[in-house]
C-alpha cells in the first residue's frame, strides 16, 4: 500500500492483529486506520467511551489505542471499565494511551489508570507500529 513507503517495513506481520481505535477526532481515527489496515491490521473504531466499551466487548481486540481527552467519559474511565472486564473474562488487551497533553502527571494518571503505554501526538507511526511488532501474536 502507498503508506508502506513511509513506515517501517522490516517488521514482523502484524496481520490478524485486532485494535481498536478510539478517539474523537475523525481525522486521527481515519489516518490510523489507513496506517494499520496497511499493515493488514484489523480495525475498529470509536469517538466516545461509551460506544467504545460496547465495541470492545463484542469484539474482544488485542490491543486498545485510546486518546485520553474523550467528551462525556474520558480514556482515564475508559481503560478503568476496560480492565474491570478483562479481569472478569480472563483476557488481558495490551492498551495504548494517546495524548497531546504531554506531562509527567498526565503520563503517571494514564499508567495508574491501567494502560501499558502512553505516546504524545503527533504520534511517531515508526515507534508505534515497532511496539505493535513485538506483541506475542506478531511474533508467531
């Protein structure tokens, strides 16, 4: 795909990884879901927590990327009813915070919180995508 150009391309297949993308903003949400499915990623998408929780339920991911400055619920509640159930169904997802708010506290909160990762916007897809790579279900 033309995104490939621009990425990495040594990694592993990232194909049959399952991530859902949550974030208000359309645009982010369309460029990350271009960039993934390049990767023949599986994606789906959200703008709000609520709508978010009902997807990753049915769907079951491995992975959530969830800004952190959502309307109504923020990621920070979010990620919270996200590990209540994945300790209750035994599945733990790999879960990525995303921000532009850059400081240290906003950082320790999304950790606290429950998620793996936290990375700044503009995202760095190289870093990003590495990360992906190195998930036990891309290495198989």
């Amino acid at each position: 795909m033309y995104l490939n150009n621009r990425f990495p391309t040594n990694l592993p297949s990232l194909q049959g990884l399952r991530i859902l993308v949550v974030d208000n903003n359309i645009n982010s949400c369309d460029l990350m879901t271009a960039i993934l499915q390049s990767y023949d990623v599986e994606v789906k998408t959200a703008f709000l927590a609520q709508q978010a929780l009902k997807i990753f339920m049915q769907w079951q991911p491995d992975v959530l990327v969830s800004e952190i400055a959502l309307p109504h619920e923020d990621g920070f509640a979010l990620i919270r009813q996200v590990r209540k159930l994945t300790r209750e169904q035994g599945k733990e997802a790999l879960a990525i915070a995303v921000t532009a708010y850059v400081t240290d506290n906003t950082r320790q909160r999304a950790l606290s919180a429950g998620f793996n990762l936290w990375f700044t916007k503009p995202l760095n897809f190289d870093d990003f995508l590495t990360v992906l790579a190195r998930l036990p279900i891309c290495q198989a």
